[in-house]
C-alpha cells in the first residue's frame, strides 16, 4: 500500500470510532439518566450527555472530512 492509501485508511478506522465512541456514550448517558445502575433513582446530567453525544455521532465525522478535504489545485 502507498502512504496516501494508509493516511485514508486511518482516517476512515478514526471515523468509524469516533462515530461508535459517541454511540456509546449515548447509551451510557440514557443509562444514568432512566436506571438506577449508577446513581439511585437516576441522574437528570445523562440527559444532556445522550443529546450532545448524538449531536457530536452526526456531527463530528463530517467535521472531521470537511477538515481533512484538500484543497482544489490551481
């Protein structure tokens, strides 16, 4: 493989876990906020992590290709 194809292949694993970090953590914020699993009776803080982790599961990875874009030669 040349370096262009290992610099897009890691870009793209990099997205991928990025995307699935947030999916997690969307899922550990519905957690604390409706069970009792890690704060008795819930916690009213989880709500706001599931929002700006599922914003940022959307958002981040086409950041990220706006980001990593190159520019158009002359």
């Amino acid at each position: 493989m040349t370096q262009q194809d290992d610099i897009w292949r890691n870009r793209f694993i990099f997205m991928n876990l990025v995307r699935i970090g947030a999916t997690a953590l969307v899922f550990f914020g519905l957690l604390l906020w409706q069970s009792d699993a890690i704060v008795e009776g819930g916690s009213i803080i989880g709500l706001p992590i599931a929002l700006a982790a599922m914003v940022a599961s959307f958002a981040a990875p086409k950041w990220l290709s706006r980001r990593w874009r190159t520019p158009p030669g002359p």
